[in-house]
C-alpha cells in the first residue's frame, strides 16, 4: 500500500485514505468501530524467518498431534485409546458419516491447508519474493482459518478426559501435549493475517498492480485481500488477489433468511433426540445435550455443565435470534443503532465455532468407551442434527454482508 491510497472498512464499507502505522498501532473505523487494518497485531511485525520457524514447529507438532493417541482409559485391567483419526473411523464405521466427516475437516484437513499454505506462503517470503501462487494460497488460509478448530477441539479433548475420570482411570498419551503444543503455535501463528501478508507480499516483492480502469464508478474494495479496486464493475476480479468483486454479498439477505430457516428447524431434532447412547452392565440410555448437562451438574462438575451449556445451548440460540434481527433489520431499512448491530455481527462471526464443542465430545467420548461388555457409548442422531445447526448458523453469518447495517444511512439500499 502507498500512503494516500483509499481503503474501506470490511464491516461499514466507510472509507478512508491509507497512511503508515508504527508496530503493534491499529486504524479503527470511526463509524463502526472496525479494525481497518494494522501492522500486525499484538506487537513488533514478524520477519518472514520467524513466521517460517513458527509455522514449520506448528506443522510438525502438528504431524505429532494426529499420529499418536490422545488418551488412555482403562476400566477393570481392559485398556482404550485413539488418536483423532481411529476416532474418526469410529464414528464413520458406525455408520455415522456426516458427523465423522465434519470432525475430520474441523479438526484434520483445514488445520492442516492453513499451517501449509501459511508455510509455503512465508518460506518464499524468506526468499525474498511472493512465491508462484501467492495471492490463492493466502486465501486458501483466510477459508481455512475461518473453519479450523484446534482451539476448540483442544477444549473438547480436555471436557472428555475430565469427564471420562468418573468412569475410568484417564492415562494421557503423546497427542495430548502435541495438541496443547499446537493450540498455542496456532494462536501465534493467527497473527500473520492474510490481509497483512498480502501488503507485506507487496512490500518485500514489489510488482506492478494492473492500472485503475479510467471509468468514475465508487471503488469496490475486495472481500478477499482488502484493496479499493476503484473504477472496477461488479462481477470483476481484484488487480491484486484476482478475487471475484461485488458491492454486496449477492443475495445476502435471501440466503442468510434461507440458512437460519434451515438451522432453526434442526435445531429442534438437535435438542430432542439423543446425541449419544450408553449401553452398560446398568442398562441401555439415551441422552440428549440438555440431559448431559443435567448430568455433570447432579454428578459434581458444575463448570463442565456450563462450558456445555454455554457452548451447545446459549450460543446457537442467541447466533439464530441474533442473525434474525440482524436480517430482520437490514431487510427493512432499519436505522437503529447500527454501531450495535455491526458489534453483535462480529460477536457472531467470533463465538460460532464454539458450538462444535459438543460434536467434538460426543467423538471422542465414542471412541474412547469401547469396553466390549462393560460399557460402550455410540453417538445418536441428535449429534447430527445439531452438528447440521452449527455449520449452517456458521454460513448464515458468512452470507450476511454487514454493509447492508449501514446503507440506509448513506441513502441508498443493494439488498
Ligand atoms: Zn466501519
Ligand atoms: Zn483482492
């Protein structure tokens, strides 16, 4: 970026003109509040050859994490383990596809694109030019962040072993420290922003843009990369990152009414059948999300009962009413705080993950209670329903185009 060059906020689409910003400093949108961009966050920049240490220990602790297994039960001298992957076919032999194939791109494959696209995009950083395809593997990451959850999975891996010590003796094994390990170098590695690297790209490489076209249309700034493309028309591609330009999310209301529809009538079978059955010496029983979080609170482990309640109740209910009203109001015009409501966006767009929590339990807890005659617990279609809620509340706030908040105040109206 040059200074003076215009920039727009993603959230409000306000603009502004781009000037440099000392390490560690953030521009703030100051209609909505939006971080418009910043010189990498939390502290000095990164040189390419930290970004490449960070990111080859990532991938490696990650290889780590996946081969060996998390942890150990064992329940009257009969032992069980699993690593990610044997949990996984777990769930798929039982014939429990969609949910094995959700845990699998979750916590196996985007984890996986994003830490090498990251790694191939900073080791030619290192040498000192934007290596061939630079501009689709920083999207790659961009996608792959977005639907990554080794943070989450970290959570659920640590809910299981807590809750399985009531059942059994839990023996932690090498992959449980490799995914602790990779949490925390995922969380570094967050830092290096796609949109960052793509002006970092540009400044150690410099290579000339395609020139502006003459025509006097309002600038379109890429949902991608986040450059102002000024004079460019719907529909065509960004001259730095070549991502596809529109104004608005195209049907960004009727898509966002038709996911929540879809998620709120699945949310219903998500709550009423179980999402696992435990068959033991005791008895057959199915149970459901709020019947496990009835259990840990009755059995002693009140905080275990919230991290659940919060992750698989409260969230998806308040991200479907949320992005209702949010729907509700930018359909109709509405000028009510839109400050507020671009906040709320960006709270939905943050806390969505964390509903997989539950999913990420149920396979583990599946895999790892496998005691022939002593107790075996099987996922139930409820976990199906709800993992079905989660992905599509996640596309909805993907699909909603938090500019529409605010056009009624500029006087004019794409939706
Ligand atoms: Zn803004
Ligand atoms: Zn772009």
């Amino acid at each position: 970026m040059t200074e003076g060059e215009p920039v727009g906020c993603h959230d409000c689409g306000a603009l502004y003109r781009w000037r440099p910003l000392a390490d560690g400093q953030r521009a703030r949108c100051t209609r909505c509040g939006n971080v418009l961009y910043r010189w990498f966050a939390h502290g000095p920049a990164p040189t390419p050859a930290s970004m490449v240490a960070v990111t080859l220990g990532a991938v490696l602790v990650y290889l780590i994490a996946q081969c060996f297994p998390i942890v150990e039960l064992e329940m009257n001298g009969l032992t069980s383990g699993a690593t990610l992957l044997q949990a996984i076919g777990v769930l798929w032999n039982e014939r429990m596809e969609v949910i094995a194939a959700m845990v699998f791109f979750f916590a196996v494959a985007f984890p996986a694109l994003e830490l090498g696209a990251l790694l191939y995009v900073s080791a030619g950083l290192l040498r000192g030019r934007r290596p061939p395809g630079f501009h689709l593997l920083l999207r790659v990451v961009q996608g792959a962040r977005h639907w990554a959850m080794t943070e989450v999975l970290m959570i659920g891996i640590l809910v299981t072993a807590i809750k399985m010590t009531s059942l059994a003796r839990v023996i932690p094994h090498p992959g449980l420290f490799a995914f602790a390990a990779l949490t925390i170098l995922a969380a570094v590695a967050l830092r290096y922003e796609p949109r960052a690297l793509w002006a970092l790209g540009e400044q150690i490489d410099p290579a000339p843009r395609p020139p502006e076209e003459a025509a006097p249309a309002q600038p379109i700034d890429c949902h991608a990369c986040g450059l102002l493309n000024g004079g460019a028309c719907e529909g065509r591609h960004c001259r730095r990152c070549g991502a596809v330009l529109h104004r608005r999310i195209p049907n960004s209301i009727t898509w966002t009414w038709a996911l929540l529809a879809a998620a709120a009538m699945l949310y219903v079978p998500a709550n009423i059948l179980p999402v696992m059955y435990t068959e033991s010496i005791g008895g057959t029983g199915g149970d459901t999300i709020m019947s496990g979080v009835v259990l840990f609170w009755e059995t002693g482990s009140p905080g275990l009962a919230i991290v659940i309640f919060v992750a698989s109740v409260l969230v998806p209910v308040s991200k479907l009413v949320a992005l209702a009203v949010l729907a509700g109001t930018a359909q109709w015009g509405s000028r009510w705080a839109p400050a507020g409501r671009t906040r709320v966006y960006r709270m939905v767009e943050f806390i969505g993950r964390w509903s997989m929590l539950d999913i990420f339990v149920v396979t583990l807890t599946v895999a790892l209670v496998r005691f022939q005659t002593l107790a075996v617990i099987t996922a139930g279609p409820g976990a199906l329903a709800f993992g079905c809620v989660v992905i599509l509340t996640m596309i909805a706030s993907s699909r909603f185009d938090p500019r529409l908040i605010w056009d009624p105040l500029n006087g004019e109206s794409h939706a």
